[in-house]
C-alpha cells in the first residue's frame, strides 16, 4: 500500500535523486549550458519515445520505432533535393502509414502486436535500403541549411531541437488530455472491455496510436537526418532500447492505461542523466546496452500492473 | 467439426507445400538454384539458424516467446572463442573444452531470462528482449568492438570438410535436430511444453510446476542458442558481438512460418525445419534469380505476418495487444 | 465416511454458506441441487479443496481433515469432473489422464510410452471407453471427453488408500439422451468403485440417478429427501421457498407500459447453440425479464440487442428500425446502455475518474472537432451525482476505488445522462449489499416511469418478478413460456422454475 502511493512519484524523485548525484561528484554537470546541450542532444530519442508512448499506453509495444527512423532518415535524404520542404511531409506520411498498418494487423488480424510490429519493421528496413542503395547518403550542405536549418539552429543560447521538442509535448499532452482521442486512448488501456462496452471504436483509436508511434518515430528520423546531414538504413540502430526504457521508467507501464506523455520526458531525462553520468563516472561507452537493459528489466518489474495479466507468458 | 479438420490438415501441410512450390519456382526461374552446389549453401545458412529456431521453438510451443537469442548468441560466441583461444587455440587440445563451455553459458544465460521472466512475473516477450540486450551489451564489453578469429583448421572443418557435398555442420545440426525431436516426444519435460501451452492453468490445477518448466524451458533453449553460436562462428571463422545479430527475425519468423502457433501448443521442431528452409530458400532464391538482398526482411515481415494470421484461430482470440 | 459438519463460509457481503452438514456414504449416489446462488458451487469448491470453510469441520472417516489445495483433496481421494473440461486438448489422451503424475513412467526424464499407454488403457477400460490412448483429446466428441475426464479422476483409486468421492458438475449438459443414459449405467456400475457426488439443474436426472438428494437454498440445506420421498414439484417449492416481498421490489411504484411502438423488436432471432426462434418486442416503460439457468441463453440476447454478438438468423430492429450490421458503436447510437454483469471488467474503466468514465459512451455531445469541453463534463458528472446519490468525494475519484452499488449508478449514470432509453439490465444488483440493492430497484422504476424499456437478467427468480412487467423464460436457448405481471397478478415462483427446469 505505501508502496502503490509513491510508485507515481518515482520517476521524478529518480531523475531528481540521479540529478545530485552526478551533480555532486561534478559540479560542472549541473552548469546550465551542459544541461541545455544534455537535453538538446537526447531530442531525437524523445520524440521516438513520445511515439513509443501511444503504443504502450494502449498495452502495445512498437518494435519497428528503430526501423521507422533509419527509414526516414533515407527518405528525407533522398526525397530532400525532390521537393524541398515537402521532403519533411513524406517522410511523415510515410511514418503515420506504416505504423497504420502495424495497427491494422495488430487489431483486425489479431497478430500480437511485438510480433506485427517486428514485420513492419522488417519493411521498413527494405525500403531504408532500397531507397539509399544500401550505402549512407549525405544531404546537399547548403540546400539542408536553407530548408530545415532552423531545426538545429541556436536561439538565446537555446537550440531549437528544445523548442521542437517543446512543441510536440504541448501537443501531445493536449491530445493525450483534451481530447477524445486521448480519453478514448486511456479507456483502451485501462479497460478494453468496458471501452468496447461503451460503444468506442476501439480498433480505430488502437490503429491511430500505433500510427502516432509510427509518425513520430519518422520526425524523429527527420530530426536525425537534418543533425547528421544523411541518412543510412542503420544510422539510428541502439535507439530502440533507450526508447522503450525512456517510456517504461517514465512511469508508463507495460500494461498500459497510466502514465503518459509528461512521464515520457521525465524518462527520457532520466535516460539523458544515466548516459551522461556514465561519462562522468568514467564508465566505457560499450556498457550503456547493458545498463539499460538491466534498467529496462527493473522499471518493468516495478511498473507492470500484475493484476492485468492472468497469466504472465 | 469438418472446417476444424480441414484447419488442421492446412496448419499441418501447408508449410512444406510452400517449401515445395518455392524450390519448384526458383528451379524454374533459374535452373542453378536446383543444384546440390546450390543447395549446401543453403544448409550452410540455415544450419546456425536451425539450431537457434529450434531453441525458441520450445518457448514458443509453451506460449511464451524469447527473443535473447541475439544477445545470448553473441554471448556464447565471444564466451567460446575466449576460451577456446586460451586454452590452446586448437581442437586438437584441451581447447575443446570450451564447447561444452559455450552450451553452459548457453544454458545459464536461458536460466537468468527465466528468472527474471518467471519470480519478476514479465511477460516473456520483454523479459527476454531486454536480457538480449544486456547480453548483447555483455558481449560488447567483453570484445570491446574487436572480432575474435577463430582460425583453428579442425573447428573450421564444421564447414570445410564436406560429406557427400554437404559439410559436417549440416550433419551437426542434423543430430541436434534429432536431439529435439527425442526431446520434444519422448521425454517428460518436452511434453511439459505442450502442456503448459494447451492450458496452463489447466496443467498448474493438475499439478504441474509450470514456472520450473518455464525456466527449463528457457535454459534448453539458451543450449541451442549456443549451439547455434558455434556453428555460426564456425561458418565464418569470427566471433564478434555482431555474430547474434539478425537471429532474433530470421528464427522466430521461421518458427512461425514453420507452423508453429505463437499461441501455443501445436507445432514442433519438424515444422521449424521446414519454416527455417522456407527463409532461407526464400533468401537464397531471391539471390540467385537476381532479386535485390534487401528485400529480404520485407518479404519475411510478410510472411510472418500472414503465417500469424492463419495460425490464429480468430474464435478462441478475442483481442490482441 | 464423508462428512461436513457445521460449514460455514462467508465472501465480503455475503454470507455463502450457513452450517451446512453434508454426508455422503461408501458407494452412495447424492444429488446437490439449489437454484443459481444458493450455494451449491462454494459448497462444491469447499469438498474440493479450491476453498477452505471458515468454520465447521470435514471428516474423512474419523479423521479430520483440512485441504489447502485441490491437489491436497485428490490425495485424500476427493476428484472432481470439471463442467468445464479441464483436459488440455492438445495432449494426447494418456497424457491427460496421467497429467502431474507422469513421473512413474518416466526414467532418466525419459518417458516410457509403452508402459503409459497400457496404463492408460486400464483406466480407460474403467469407463468402458475403447479408444488409442495416443489419440489427441481435440479429436474426441465431448461425451467421450467426459468419459477420459472421468477416467483421470479414477486414477486416484490406485494412488490413494481409502475411499473415493467424486463431484460430477453438471455432466449431463451438453450430452445427448443417450450419452446421458450410458453415463448413468456406468456411474451406476461404478459407485462399487466410488462415491459421488451429482450436481445438475436438470431435476429429472438428479432423481433419476441419486439415492439421496440435498436441496440448496440461500446457503442452507434446507432439505434432504430420499430417492422414494422425492418428486419434483416438492423439491421444487423448498428451492424456491419464501414469498415476493412487494415493497421490497417497489411493486407499488410499477406503472403500466406503453403497447404502441415498440422500442425493440426480436422476431425470430437465433444464434449459433446459444439461442435459437426468439421473438418479443419491448416498449416503453416496460421491464422485460428473462429468466432461465445459467446458459439459457440470457445474456447473449442482451448482447446481441446491444450489438456485440451477430445473430445468424431472423431480424432485430430497433426503434422500427432494421439492424443490419451489429456493433456496440451502433447500439449505443440508437439509445441503447448495457450494464454488464462484469462491471469492474466491461462496465466502468478502474483508474478513470467519475466524469470520464460518466461521458465516456457520448464524448461527441461534449466535444468540438475532438476536443472535450471538460468543465462541461465534470458539470454533468456533479448533476447525476447528486441525482443518483452517488457516494464519491467529487467527480474527480477514481471509479475503481468506489464501492460495487457506486460503480453500478456509475455505469448507469453514463447511459441516462446519454439519453438512453433503452437499457439491457444484466445482473445489475450481483454482489451488491441490500441497501445498494434497493437503490437500483428504485433506478429501474424510475427509468421505466420516465418510458425507458429495460431487458433485465435478474440475479434471482424473486427479483425478475418483483421488478417486471413482462417475463420469458427461456430453457437450453429456447422460449418455453411468456407471463405478464402486473401487480398482483405476477407468476409464483413456482411457475418459472416449472419452465426452467
């Protein structure tokens, strides 16, 4: 009982309590330029959470997140020189209909949705590769500057990724809580049978949160694209991991139905704080994979809502 | 009562009647790829591969699913080839010791996926995804990014030395195939799997200790992820942290194509050969008749997509997530 | 040499069991029956082991005995046939019967078939069922499931010293005549072997079978009667027992229906074995029950009026209008509220607040191009608070932390507020405390009054007919009989349960 009364609290004491802790064994942490450069850095990995968050939330997961930003980055390279800032649509679209279809074959063909989204993903690598020639493409320097610039400049000595980022957060919390979409996305997971019981379309909203997590796991490979200048059919891979680790110790458990968008951020900070401290405690870069994974097992274990499954398989 | 037998006979035939039209397509389109040349490259990719869809097909027949064989793969490669290296580099020396060494890492790898799975109550599907990444991470730190060679002519025979056109990595995972089989029909813990996939409350009222299956069952199949690792670094001569990598799509889509329901219960080590040979005619065929490698992991994402489907019977399932 | 003494067992708000003694003989045949919730199925999980009495004692012969499992009851020799089949379909036979026990055919983990298959065909023999005990349970026809099911629980026979008892839930069901004829002739070869213990709300078999029958009710027994004492219609009154109390149901309150137009219209309505030929039609103001056993097909009518079942044949329309395509989507567009019997599973969704869960079947009303106007919302939450009298500290409270009658005017708050004027009423007052009982007889009566057309599955005979104004009872998916009740001149209780059962 003590316990389910702070569990809602955890993921901001963690991120506050992780926060200290690197800041008092190095001050130069908690300069406000390193924080600023911190949070700028880890964008791209926010907004696929943001994505992954949908999924999730509905008591999904969305394993072709990865997938979707490698295959974006090559579209927004290619298709660049096409048709300019129309480049940034495509590769949206392109996004919000493989994760649509992810959604179909999840709810209308009954297809587990790891395993439909695994596929999709599968697809998505294909075209990654056949639109880049399996090799890594770069963007004009100058055409790049001229149409998406903006998305990496500076303001005020804030750069803009944190506006971008800003934005897509007030967006998502307004449709995640004013919205029927939203309200319709916390009945489904929650509580599906009472959501179809209550006459909502609950196959609609189920494949629009899976084209969510399609949709921003492409502006995320956007984002990607215009930092790096290019694009290759593998340039996001070792995203996936910290993208579902970002969401699950957020707060938003693997059941589904609490947690949300605010507790993504909150993830994915706590996601920034651990990766940097590594830096700091000198910990090798090749480790990362595995604390996350063991980050991964144990935000799982302490978010899961046991009472949801009947069995666990 | 007669769609239901016709349901069975399909899920039952079908997957070798795709097998076989492949292989007739492909022979027709190009006359090479009806070879025995041909046809030990194939055994030669599907060799590792088989071994790692037998392991997860155990997990999967019980319902539940692991996808650590990436991370668990690499884990025992650079364990195997560590060892093998210290210990004298050859077969010919103690060396040989770090076989049965990498089927324990194997099997203790398996263990922890259990574990966690089972007392940390996780469903399988992440349990298992997130200890594949630590395992990849493991494996990572344990190389530090090098490739580890593997250069010692007797292990390398696995692929040199040829019988009857094929080499003696086919003939390998030909005894571990039959190895599964006696396990699945004839011992007590392979029919455990089906139980506890048919019914597991059923089988817990009856008495079953179904967690300790559960872990059994996830340790049998780190053994064949091991097994797989060996013949997968024996067919290339490296191990590296990427030896794992793309196990994980190509096993259980085989699994699944092979006919075994990701529901549980039906389904076995014959049909993952099939579905295994199936990938990779598929692989080997779009190669041969000149058909883009990339187009591989889309048409597998198909194929898994539309094996699901009709495995799945849609009255018993009422809503996926 | 089996004996209950004094069992008592008691659920949150209910008391399940009042002292209830029970005995059953060496080779004795007794049957158990009681109307749905008079305690027969706690008494049967208690003899099993799957629940443990809270007071009084169990013996074995002259020892006392305490069963924390089900497993600990079949090693005392107490088996039990599942109504529900508890074998795994895709195990072969042999597999099944020896299912936990396995471990004496097996050597070094390997499992000697032979020797299981010879085993198995012994125990088979005991049923007089010749089948492959390789054969794969999903090939079998549900009798001779019935039979290998058996046939596993008499495999205790060789593993446990003493006598037998065996619990048959409901065998005869799903058996055609003849099935239950051989089932009987070879549960009667076998009491030489066994007790048992019958269950079946089929009250012509139960006399058929049992040397000694215990009638149920309200948690007591209330009568034990011998197979020559016994007829139907006497055990049928002790089932039923005590008198309508007419305040109780709000008879007074009961206003006549409107008979033009009907609101729903079934004619001819059958779906798959669930129901077959319904017809009736539901009008304004009117309380339609339907009354039968568990499996008569009750609820899936409901669903199907709503719209989550697809009936295969005949028409349903509502509102004089003809459905063509069955979905929730569309029963909620045309007035229709369902509140379920699972209402913590399909009624309220636990971890939404009040308001939420209140508009959550008519978000459209309180949105522009999708975005909610929540002050509205929550308004609307505050009026049918207070107009049901509602128990939450505001709208703001987590549904999920309100008690069972709170929820209930939750869901039915979301259909009236909504507009609703028709509502399938499917066990509304399950596990509800009396207070909260009466406050739903209240909202029944006041929707009707306000020409709402209700279809209500009742939680007992007493409440079907204290609350409608029409009844059918339906028996294995079919219509036996139609009663009107206007106050005064309702059906008894006898009467249903003469067509029920």
């Amino acid at each position: 009982m003590r316990f389910e009364r702070i569990k809602p609290h955890l993921p901001w004491i963690t991120l506050l309590a992780l926060v200290l802790i690197v800041g008092i064994s190095d001050t130069n942490f908690l300069k406000p330029q390193n924080l600023i450069n911190m949070a700028a850095d880890i964008v791209p990995l926010f907004i696929m959470a943001l994505g992954m968050t949908f999924a999730i939330y509905i008591g999904g997961i969305d394993l072709s997140a990865q997938s979707m930003a490698n295959m974006t980055t090559v579209i927004a390279t290619v298709t660049l020189p096409i048709f300019g800032p129309g480049a940034a649509l495509v590769c949206i679209v392109a996004g919000l209909v493989l994760g649509a279809i992810s959604g179909i074959v999840t709810t209308l063909l009954l297809v587990p949705s790891f395993i439909s989204t695994l596929a999709v993903g599968g697809i998505a690598f294909s075209a990654g590769q056949y639109l880049s020639g399996q090799r890594a493409l770069y963007m004009d320097a100058e055409l790049r500057d001229s149409i998406f610039g903006w998305m990496v400049g500076r303001s005020f000595g804030i750069p803009h990724e944190l506006f971008i980022a800003a934005v897509l957060v007030l967006l998502a919390v307004f449709l995640q809580n004013r919205t029927t979409f939203g309200r319709s996305l916390k009945a489904v997971g929650a509580g599906e049978p009472a959501a179809v019981a209550s006459g909502i379309s609950v196959s609609r909203i189920k494949i629009m949160a899976f084209a969510l997590s399609g949709g921003l796991a492409a502006i995320a490979g956007l984002l990607f694209a215009v930092k790096l200048s290019g694009g290759s059919p593998t340039i996001a891979n070792g995203f996936l991991l910290p993208a579902i680790v970002a969401v699950l110790v957020g707060g938003t458990p693997l059941t589904g139905g609490v947690g949300g968008v605010v507790n993504t951020l909150i993830g994915t900070l706590i996601v920034a704080v651990i990766r940097s401290s590594m830096l700091y405690f000198e910990v090798d870069a090749t480790q990362q994979q595995m604390v996350f994974g063991v980050v991964l097992i144990i935000a799982i274990a302490m978010t899961i809502d046991r009472s949801k499954l009947r069995v666990v398989k | 009562m007669n769609e239901f037998v016709t349901r069975d006979a399909l899920i039952k035939w079908a997957p070798l009647i795709v097998l076989v039209v492949l292989v007739l397509v492909f022979a027709l389109v190009e006359p090479r790829f009806f070879s025995v040349r041909n046809f030990a490259r194939i055994g030669i990719s599907s060799a590792p591969a088989l071994m790692v869809a037998i392991g997860v097909t155990f997990i999967i027949i019980m319902g539940s699913i692991d996808l650590s064989m990436e991370g668990t793969v690499s884990v025992c490669a650079v364990a195997f080839a560590f060892c093998f290296l210290a210990l004298g580099g050859t077969l010919a020396s103690v060396a040989w010791l770090a076989l049965p060494l990498a089927l324990l890492v194997g099997a203790a790898i398996g263990f922890l996926n259990g574990l966690v799975h089972v007392k940390l109550k996780i469903p399988s599907f992440m349990a298992s995804l997130a200890m594949g990444f630590v395992g990849t991470g493991f494996a990572l730190l344990m190389t530090g990014g090098d490739r580890i060679r593997v250069e010692d002519e007797a292990f390398r025979s696995l692929l040199t030395v040829r019988w009857l056109s094929f080499p003696i990595m086919c003939y390998v995972a030909l005894v571990f195939l039959l190895f599964a089989w006696f396990i699945q029909t004839r011992t007590k813990l392979g029919r455990n799997f089906y139980a506890v996939g048919g019914g597991e409350e059923l089988a817990h009222s009856s008495g079953l200790n179904v967690n300790k299956v559960r872990v059994l069952g996830f340790m049998l199949a780190g053994v064949f992820y091991a097994v797989g690792s060996l013949l997968a670094v024996g067919r290339i001569g490296i191990a590296e942290t990427a030896t794992g990598s793309n196990f994980m799509f190509v096993s259980i889509t085989s699994v699944v194509v092979g006919g075994t329901a990701l529901w549980g219960g039906i389904g076995g080590v014959w049909n993952t050969l099939i579905g295994v040979l199936i990938v990779n005619v598929i692989n080997n065929g779009m190669v041969v008749v000149g058909l883009p490698g990339y187009m591989q992991d889309g048409v597998l994402g198909l194929l898994v997509i539309v094996a699901v489907v009709l495995s799945t019977d849609r009255k018993t399932v009422e809503f996926a997530k | 040499m089996y004996q209950l003494r004094n069992v008592d067992k008691v659920f949150p708000g209910v008391h399940a069991l009042k002292s209830v003694d029970f005995e059953i003989g060496r080779g004795e045949i007794v049957g158990l029956v009681g109307e749905n919730g008079a305690g027969k199925s706690t008494l049967m999980k208690i003899i099993y082991g799957a629940y443990q009495p809270d007071g009084g004692t169990i013996n074995i012969g002259d020892k006392i005995v305490r069963f924390q499992s089900p497993r600990q009851a079949m090693e005392q020799g107490i088996g039990m046939v599942f109504q529900e089949q508890s074998l795994i379909a895709n195990l072969s036979v042999m597999e099944n019967i020896f299912l936990g026990y396995e471990q004496q055919f097996v050597k070094f983990g390997v499992i000697n078939w032979k020797e299981m298959a010879m085993a198995a065909k012994a125990q088979l023999a005991k049923v007089k069922l010749s089948i492959d005990p390789a054969t794969i349970t999903s090939k079998l026809s549900f009798a001779q499931r019935q039979l290998v099911e058996l046939a596993k629980v008499l495999t205790l026979e060789e593993r446990v010293e003493g006598e037998l008892v065996i619990l048959l839930d409901e065998p005869t069901s799903v058996l055609a005549k003849e099935e239950v004829e051989l089932l009987f002739s070879l549960v009667r070869e076998l009491t030489s072997r066994a007790s048992f213990i019958f269950v079946s709300h089929r009250m012509d078999e139960v006399l058929e079978l049992s040397d000694r029958i215990y009638v149920m009710k309200d948690g007591e027994v209330v009568d034990v009667v011998s197979r020559e004492a016994a007829d139907v219609d006497s055990i049928q009154h002790k089932m039923v027992g005590r008198d309508v109390d007419k305040e109780y149901y709000r008879e007074q309150k009961q206003t006549p229906y409107e008979t033009d137009a009907p609101l729903v219209s079934l004619d001819g309505v059958s779906l798959g074995t669930k129901y077959r030929e319904i017809s009736f039609d539901l009008h304004k103001g009117e309380v339609l029950c339907l009354v039968g056993t568990e499996g008569s097909g009750r609820e899936a009518i409901l669903r199907t009026i709503f719209g989550l079942d697809t009936p295969d044949a005949g028409s349903v329309s509502i509102k004089g209008e003809y459905v063509r395509s069955f979905s929730a989507q569309a029963g909620v567009a045309m007035g229709i509220g369902y509140v379920p019997r699972e209402r913590k599973v399909e009624g309220i969704v636990g971890g939404m607040n009040v308001y939420e869960n209140i508009t959550l079947s008519q978000m459209k009303c309180y949105s522009n191009g999708g975005v909610l106007r929540v002050s509205e919302e929550k308004a609307l939450a505050r009026e049918w608070i207070s107009k049901l009298a509602i128990k939450t500290p505001s709208e703001l409270k987590d549904c999920g932390g309100l008690s069972g009658g709170n929820q209930q005017k939750v869901v039915l708050a979301k259909w009236r507020s909504g507009g609703s004027d028709i509502i399938l009423l499917d066990h509304p007052t399950r596990g509800l405390d009396i207070g909260a009982k009466e406050d739903v007889y209240d909202m029944v009566r006041s929707m009707s009054a306000d020409g709402v057309g209700i279809v209500l599955v009742a939680d007992t005979l007493e409440e079907a007919i204290g609350l409608s104004h029409t009844i059918i009872v339906l028996k294995d998916g079919e219509m036996q009989k139609r009663f009107e009740g206007a106050p005064g001149s309702k059906p008894s209780l006898f009467d249903l349960v003469h067509y029920m059962i």
